[in-house]
C-alpha cells in the first residue's frame, strides 16, 4: 500500500526543474536516477507492505557528493532519506514522494583494518560480513551478526542499532561501534565518538546509533573487533510445551550462564525451517531452543554441561549437542534462514519485532497463540530469547485486503500487550513507519515531544527521514479513534482522545 499522496504533477514538474537539475550539475548520469522505471527498485525497505515513489535517488559515490546534495536538498527544503542495502523491516528506508533517496551503496570500501588496537574502519555501505571476512586473517571477527549479515550495510545496522543471535553475549551494535562520521541536513561535516576510550563532551555516539536517519547521514565507522573464539558448540533443545521453553530461558540465565546465543522457534518455525535448509530439528518438539557456547575448548565444555542440566531440569525432553563445526552451522542455519523459510509457506508475512523481560516469554507466547484464534491468522514465531527481543512472523495474503488489516491489528496487539508486560514496541528494527503507531501507546505527549526537540536540535528544518519513529499529536489522536474501533484493550495514554 502507498503510505502517503505522492505530490501532483505541477510539484513534480516544478522539484525537477529544481532539484533534479541543481543534482545532475553535481553528479554523473548514471548516479542520478529520476525515472518511475528505474527508481522503482527503491520504493520500499525489506517491508514491502509500504511503497512510495522517490522524486529521485542520488547515489554519490564521495563525501564531497554527499554532502554537496545535502546542500542542495537543504536549501530548497527539500527532504533527504538516506539508504543502504534496504533490508530493513520497518519502513526505515520508505522514500518521501517529494523527497530524495540518498543511496550509500557506493561507500564500500574497508579503509583500515588494525590488529593491534582490534578496530576497523570502513565506509557505511560495506557489508555486516564483509567486515569479519576482512579481519578473518588476524584472527578477529565483529561480533554482531543479525539474519541479514550477508547483505546488511554497517550504515543500515547504525541506524537501526542491529543486534543478530550473539548480541546477548556481545551486545547490539552500540556496544560495537566506537566512532562514526558523516555529515548533518545542512552538509556540515560531524563526528561521534572516538577511537579512544573516551571522546570529548557529551556521548553523541549513543544517541545518533539507532536514529534510523533522523540526525545524520553517516559515510563512516570505526567498530571494535573482538578475538575469535578458539572453539563454539551448539545445543539444540527440544520441549513438548512452548511456556516450558521459555522458562527454560529464564532458568539458564538465573543459573548466571551468559551463552553466546539463545534462541527460541515454535513448532510451526521448526516445521518451515527444517523444509527450508535440513537443519535436522525435531518437528515432534512444541517448540527448541538453540543455546550456544563458545571459548576454550575447556571452558565450552564445562558449559555446555551446565546448560544441558538446566534445560533438562526445566523440561527439555531431548537435548543434542553438536559435535563439529559442521553441525554448529546446520543447527544455525534453519534460524538464520527463518525468514526466507516464512516466505515458503505464506505469499505474505508480518514481521514484528518488540523486547519484553526475558521471565514473559512463556506468557507472551500463550498471548500469541490466543491471537491467532482472535485474528484469524496463523503466526510463526522466533526470538531472540536470551534478551527477550520478539520476531513474530504473522502470515497473511496480500491479496485479500481484509487479510492485510487483520494481519496490521494482530500486530499491534502484539506490541502494545509488550508494553504491557513491561517491554517495548522495538528491539532491533527500528520504528520506521511500521510501529508509528505503536509509540502512541508507548510514550506520552510530554516524551514525544522531547524527541522531537532532540530531531530539532540536529535538525531544525525536519528534512532527514521525516514522517518516521516519532508519531505526531494528530497522528495518535488518529490511532486513538482506531484503537477503540479496533476493540484493543484500552490504553491510559490513548483514553483521552
């Protein structure tokens, strides 16, 4: 569906004689794009239910051409969307119909990679893997890895604050990232963070991670490599009942254990995954767990005993522990392809993504289920179960309209019932437009407003990715009138419209 009224063809008429032109006095033909035809590649991010047509997309290929049509766009007040490899599942990189698209995928290049001080610095289009690929050889690797590593820019995970199946151990990437550079709305040149173990002033660097292109268009990152474990083993757990399964999370990190990884897939993920890649799951199980280790060789199998205790004692009705390297990849590679596997079974999919504590998941999974029968739909489910981060997948068909709203309400139960619980509307995919919604429910007028004064601060004019993460007055008064339509449970924050 269209997000919003693209602009009419006098606007048109007029940004082209404008912008467009003022763009291609500064860049070469073929990294200026203006045609229906060929900007379509960029009318949505991995959320395909959202589309909009980009006046155009610039993709520059210097710093000196980002920041040049910053310059350009900023004085005609023109919006800016900035945009890396478009895998993104919240609407993060949807163009604006009278704005243009500043493509990174260009900044590719690894600029410098240093085994001593364990850093490397690298453009903002390079690849998620491609940063481990180039300190493989001195033995190092980046330690956050989401499903779509592969071809995931680091620009794109900044934004985001991308974490992946080994953030509970090594965190989101925040916690790996020490500096970054790009430019503001304006085309002034900025800076975040250090290298060093302190930077200057006020912790910036924090703020602008997980901005979603709101404050900055970044060209640059410095990341913390980490040692590559000398050895990783795999448990794949199996339980006959799914609230079982998520205590069983709750139990081995009450036993102080920090696995490498932790993750949880229902039988119907179980199922579509092990037709997807033959990982070799138990289809009998209501729901495995995936419960990594990884260190000395010592280390990983004193741990890997303890953790099997406690999963045997929370429920776990087989446990199988992988023997080789091998069959670590097999057992990881039906939850890094649940994605794709989803698609396999339905034309269409809702991917959500809200964190709840970790001690809700059994709850939270008895609440899914219970929506499944209130929404008529049938939902998958993996999470990042040891940090409580929720990816429930709801299945739908586009081609039914009625199906489309159901599937957008059984996600918004999804969220605000995270909220309710004491969690929140996003984890790792940002807000974008998906969830605009949703931070109504989250925070109040008086919060909102704050982030807006933070957007205005960087930029006063609102032209970096606007319309997205935070929901305006009007927006939510909107919800509200839906909300109740809906027959949602009511919400403190929404009662008053």
């Amino acid at each position: 569906m269209a997000l919003t009224p693209g602009p009419d063809a006098d606007e048109i008429a007029r940004l082209r004689r404008g912008v467009v032109a003022e763009l291609g006095a500064i860049l070469p033909p073929e990294a200026l794009l203006s045609d229906r035809e060929a900007t379509a590649p960029y009318e949505c991010d991995g959320l395909t239910a959202y589309r909009a047509a980009p006046l155009c997309v610039a993709i520059p290929s210097s710093e000196a051409e980002v920041a040049a049509v910053l310059r350009v766009c900023h004085a005609a007040s023109v919006p800016v969307v900035a945009r890396g490899a478009g895998t993104g599942l919240s609407g993060g990189a949807l163009p604006n119909p009278r704005g243009v698209t500043l493509s990174l995928a260009r900044f590719t290049g690894i600029i410098a990679v240093d085994p001593l001080a364990c850093t490397a610095t690298v453009q903002s289009g390079v690849r998620n893997l491609a940063i481990s690929e180039a300190a493989a050889p001195h033995g190092l690797f980046y330690a956050p890895d989401p499903s779509s590593q592969i071809a995931c820019t680091i620009g794109g995970n900044v934004a985001e604050n991308a974490g992946g199946v080994h953030c509970l151990k090594y965190g989101l990437t925040l916690h790996n990232v020490l500096a970054a550079r790009g430019f503001t709305a304006d085309g002034s040149p900025v800076e975040f963070g250090s290298a060093c173990l302190d930077a200057p002033g006020l912790d910036l660097l924090a703020l602008v991670v997980g901005s979603e292109g709101m404050l900055a268009v970044i060209t640059e990152v410095t990341v913390r490599l980490l040692p590559r474990p000398e050895t990783a083993r795999c448990i794949l757990a199996s339980f006959a009942d799914i609230g079982a399964a998520g205590r069983a999370v709750a139990a081995v990190i009450a036993a102080g254990i920090v696995p490498a990884g932790l993750e949880l897939m229902d039988r119907r993920m179980t199922a579509a995954a092990e037709a997807y890649v033959h990982a070799g799951y138990d289809l009998d199980a209501a729901a495995i767990l995936l419960c990594e280790s990884d260190g000395t060789a010592a280390e990983v199998d004193e741990e890997i005993a303890e953790i099997s205790a406690v999963l045997e004692a929370n429920g776990a009705v087989r446990i199988d522990a992988s023997r080789d390297e091998a069959q670590r990849l097999r057992f990881w590679s039906g939850r890094k392809n649940a994605f794709p596997a989803s698609g396999a079974i339905s034309p269409d999919y809702l991917c959500m993504d809200s964190t709840i504590p970790r001690r809700r998941l059994a709850d939270m999974l008895l609440e899914i289920q219970a929506m499944e029968s209130k929404y008529g739909l049938a939902c998958v489910n993996v999470f990042h179960a040891g940090d409580g981060n929720l990816h429930p997948l709801i299945l739908y068909d586009a081609a039914e309209p009625d199906q489309m709203r159901r599937a957008e309400a059984f996600g918004a139960d999804i969220l605000e019932t995270s909220v309710r619980i004491g969690g929140t509307v996003s984890g790792e995919h940002g807000v974008g437009v998906e969830k605009l919604n949703s931070m109504c429910v989250q925070f109040s007028e008086s919060e909102r407003e704050r982030f807006f004064a933070v957007k205005r601060a960087f930029d006063p004019r609102g032209l970096l990715n606007p319309g997205k993460v935070i929901p305006t007055l009007a927006r939510c008064a909107e919800y509200g009138r839906m909300h109740v339509h809906r027959g949602l449970l009511p919400h403190p924050e929404l009662a008053r419209f």
